[in-house]
C-alpha cells in the first residue's frame, strides 16, 4: 500500500528542495526540518518509485537522470496543489501557514513589526518568522519567502516590488550645534565629527543635491555603526552629525533632540522594496502580505 498523500506531498516537497539546494542541509533549511528527516524523506520516496533519484557524496547531491525526469514532473504538481489550497483559502477568506520575512535590523524591530501586526490580526492562521539581520542574507539558501530591502535590486534572479521611498536626511542635536555651530554647508561637513552607517555601500561618502547638482563630500567622524538607529541614537546624544534614513530619525525629529539640516540639498530617496523568489505561483498568503505591505508604507 502506498504512503498517505500528505505524505508522499511531503517527500516530494523535500526531494525538490534538496535538488534546488544540491545539499541536504540546504533542502532542510528550506523546508524548516532537520537534516536527518529530509533524508528520511527522499528515502522513503526513492523506495516508493524503486529508482534512485539523487546521486550523494561527502561534498554534493546531484539528480540521476531519472531523478531529473521526476523533478521535471515534480514542480508544476507541487504548485497545481498550492494553487488549489489557495483556491480554497481565498473562497473562505481565511489565509493560513507559515511566512519566513528577512528585514534590517533598525526597520524591521519598529516599522515593520507595526506593519505586520494589524496583518497578523486579520489572518490570526499565518505564522510569521522575522529574521532580522542588517546583511543581505540568501533567500534561496535561507528558506525565506519574503525580504525587505534598500536600494536597487542586485540579484537579477529575485523579483522585486517597490513598497515606497524613503528619505535619507542629515542631522544634529541642537546642543552639538550650539556647541559647535551649525555648518554653512554640506563641504563644511569634511571638518565635523560625523557619524557613520558602515551599512551604506559607502560610509564616509555622503551625496547631496540631485541631477547636475549632486556632489558628495568626504566625511570622517568618531563613530561607526551597522545600524542607522544606532547613528541616529548617537546624534541625538550631541556625539556628532549623521545621515541616517528619515524613519530612524523621526523620533527623535518630533521630540526635538535632533533638527535637519540642508533639507533643501538632500539626495534621492532610497527606495523600499518587497523582494521574494520567482515562481510561477505565490502562495496566497505571501502575496496578501506584499498587497498589505505595499498598502501600508505607499505615501498618505
């Protein structure tokens, strides 16, 4: 007799995620398992058909030909049975499983913990795991459904939503620059204490003006930091200046422990994007969250 369907969904679900990882360990990250019960898996689905469908060594896994006829067969029956549970979900309008999110560290532990609770509230079914990290970490590799991130798209494999701008403004604690003056001008900048996001492709760069205006300037400072709250804290503190994202800043903006300064010289804004795997399919629940997401940082 053969195993039961959900089962065999199992296994099949497994076999693809080690395929697409050629490592065990990486097929089991993937589907959130141990590295022994994804093998278990893939041998129970071997014995099922009665044909080896992986060849495994110490450093690699890699498809037989008869593993890669079933692979080939394997997806599109993995994502015709996500579609219909979908189907289903969306016919009762209750949305339910597991969301893996990866976000920076200084946007993710405020802002989108904010946007993804009233989301969690309406679909009380979906589980949400927030890996926050200021690297970029490997979706793929990760077994993360969702990122949000800065700036351009660098992995031309991932599809990418843009979810809003944001801008990235200079700022000082009125002690500092009572204490210090305030600079003419951002050239003024290569003389003061500034504080740096090491997180920004270039830290000690800061560009001002835009099109035929920009210029950056060569700044220096005491400080140094991976998070843009950590800058923004220091700031307020009266160490120094930094430019840091407008939403760090905020706080501190309303509260009067920090001022702008050269807002009429500011950059580009950094553009916020929803970036996730290509699929021919996005589960349900996935793309409910990117809508809501999307809804919740567009501009008022």
């Amino acid at each position: 007799m053969g195993a039961p369907a959900m089962d065999k969904l199992d296994c099949m679900r497994t076999f693809a995620a080690v395929a697409a990882q050629s490592s065990f360990t990486g097929g089991a990250r993937q589907m959130g398992i141990s590295t022994k019960l994804a093998s278990k898996y893939v041998a129970r689905l071997e014995e099922q058909l009665g044909a080896q469908l992986l060849n495994r060594t110490t450093r690699k896994v890699t498809l037989t030909d008869t593993g890669r006829a079933y692979l080939e067969r394997c997806l599109p029956l993995l994502d015709q049975f996500d579609e219909l549970e979908d189907v289903v979900q969306l016919r009762q309008q209750e949305l339910a499983g597991p969301v893996r999110i990866t976000a920076p560290t200084g946007l993710g532990s405020r802002e989108l913990v904010e946007a993804l609770h009233p989301f969690q509230q309406a679909h009380p079914k979906v589980t949400v795991e927030l890996v926050l990290s200021d690297r970029h970490l490997p979706i793929l590799e990760e077994g993360v459904d969702l990122a949000v991130r800065f700036g351009a798209l660098k992995d031309s494999t991932l599809v990418a939503r843009k979810l809003c701008s944001m801008r990235r403004v200079v700022v000082a604690s009125p002690e500092y620059l009572a204490a210090h003056g305030e600079p003419a001008g951002p050239e003024a900048l290569a003389a003061r204490n500034c504080l740096l996001l090491t997180s920004a492709p270039q830290p000690e760069a800061w560009a001002f003006g835009r099109g035929s205006g920009a210029r950056t300037i060569t700044v220096g400072g005491s400080f140094r930091a991976n998070s843009p709250r950590a800058v923004a804290h220091m700031a307020a503190h009266g160490l120094g200046i930094a430019r840091c994202p407008h939403y760090t800043a905020l706080p501190f903006l309303r509260d009067g422990r920090l001022q702008v300064l050269f807002e009429k010289q500011e950059t580009d804004p950094v553009t916020l994007y929803a970036v996730y795997p290509p699929s021919r399919h996005l589960t349900a629940r996935i793309r409910a969250l990117i809508d809501h997401l999307a809804a919740f940082f567009a501009p008022a």
